[in-house]
C-alpha cells in the first residue's frame, strides 16, 4: 500500500457553489464567511498539502436563499476566480444581507441546489471536482411547493433524478460532490440515498456555533 506521503502529486481544477441560508437566524455562519473570504483560497490549499493534492484552478459562486414561498429571493453572485477574484469576492459576500424566516420552519434549499446544478462547470483538464456546499439551520421545504422558479425540480423524485439519474443527471457525475450541513430534520433525510453526498447534522440551538471554516476546508479537501 502506497502511503500519503508516497502519493503522487497532482492538479485538480475546482469549482465549488455555495449556497447559503440568508435568514435571520444565519447571521453567525454568514459572519464566518465573511471573514474568512480573503483567504479562502489559501486555507484550502492548506487543506490539501496533507493530500499532496494541488489546485490548478479555482473557482467559486455564492447562491443565497431564504422561503420562497413567503417572498423571500434568492440571489446568485457572478464566479469568481481565486485568488486573482479574491477583493471582489469578499465584497460580495460582504453585502450579503439576513433576513426573514421564522415562517414554517423551513427553506428553499433545494431549489438553491437546483440552480447550483445548472451551472456552467468547468469542463477543462485532466481532473475536475464539482462541489455544492450548502448550509442551513432549517428543513428543506419540498419541490413543487413554490411556484416562482419554473425551471425548479417539480418533486423530491425530479430532484434526486437532476443530481444522479444517469440520463438525466445535470452534473458530470465523475466530477460532482455535495456537502451538506444541515440540522436533524426529516426533510434531510431523503440525502443519505443520494450518491456523492455527505451530510453533517449541524447544532441549530446554537445558531450553527458548531461550524468553523477549519471543518469546512476538511470536507472540501475531502471532497477533492
């Protein structure tokens, strides 16, 4: 067996979306986002020295999200490149807003993913990673409820034929992954039958205090 030291270095290029819940109750992660924007390409190439894994490329876009059903919007940032990006990035989240919630207690996340899916992915070099990163202190209100994005998954079966079915699947599926933080909630469960998918059951009694960027980077450098 070749050990970690022993492996052979190599370039990925990466993209990753991240979907944010943007309610009220999400100031603290939104926070940590925020500060950590200016860095975030050199923390997860940190993250991947361990690896010996290097970044050719990489690429990053912010989606926010809230109810639909209760008129809250979801905004979607252009990609940026980083580190060249980096300033523009940060100011970008940086103007992201909190807002609303407390509705029914739930969100439209998989409508966030949805659009995350339909992304133009980079499709370049010898070995790509695809990564949706989503976090939220809510359950996920199903497909169909809201009717403002048509193009939207119409049910929990569209959804999950978007992410993996082989003849409708909207992502590379040698390149995709997701990562999931999101709280005990039913509504998440229909997560664990879906491939390339890790799910992380967050503390939402403590405003998802139980996140750091350092966890954050180790899942990604899993994922790539």
């Amino acid at each position: 067996m070749i050990s970690a030291s022993q492996e052979t270095e190599f370039d990925v290029n990466v993209d990753i979306v991240m979907c944010i819940d943007a309610t009220g109750s999400m100031t603290g992660a939104i926070n940590m986002v925020k500060d950590n924007a200016l860095n975030f390409d050199r923390q997860l190439k940190d993250a991947l020295k361990g690896k010996h894994r290097t970044i050719d490329s990489l690429r990053i876009k912010v989606i926010t999200f809230g109810d639909l059903t209760f008129g809250e919007t979801q905004r979607e940032s252009p990609w940026f490149d980083l580190p060249q990006d980096a300033i523009a990035f940060r100011d970008f989240v940086s103007k992201i807003e909190v807002g609303g919630g407390g509705g029914d207690g739930t969100e439209s996340p998989l409508e966030a993913i949805a659009t995350a899916m339909r992304q133009d992915w980079v499709k370049v070099g010898s070995k790509r990673r695809h990564i949706i990163l989503l976090w939220t202190d809510e359950g996920a209100k199903m497909p169909g409820v809201q009717k403002v994005m048509p193009d939207a998954p119409r049910s929990l079966a569209e959804f999950a034929q978007q992410w993996q079915d082989p003849q409708m699947a909207l992502m590379d599926p040698n390149a995709k992954r997701m990562v999931l933080f999101v709280p005990d909630h039913p509504s998440w469960e229909f997560a664990e039958a879906l491939d390339n998918v890790v799910r992380e059951t967050v503390d939402v009694h403590g405003g998802l205090s139980d996140l750091d960027m350092g966890l954050i980077m180790r899942y990604l450098a899993d994922s790539i």
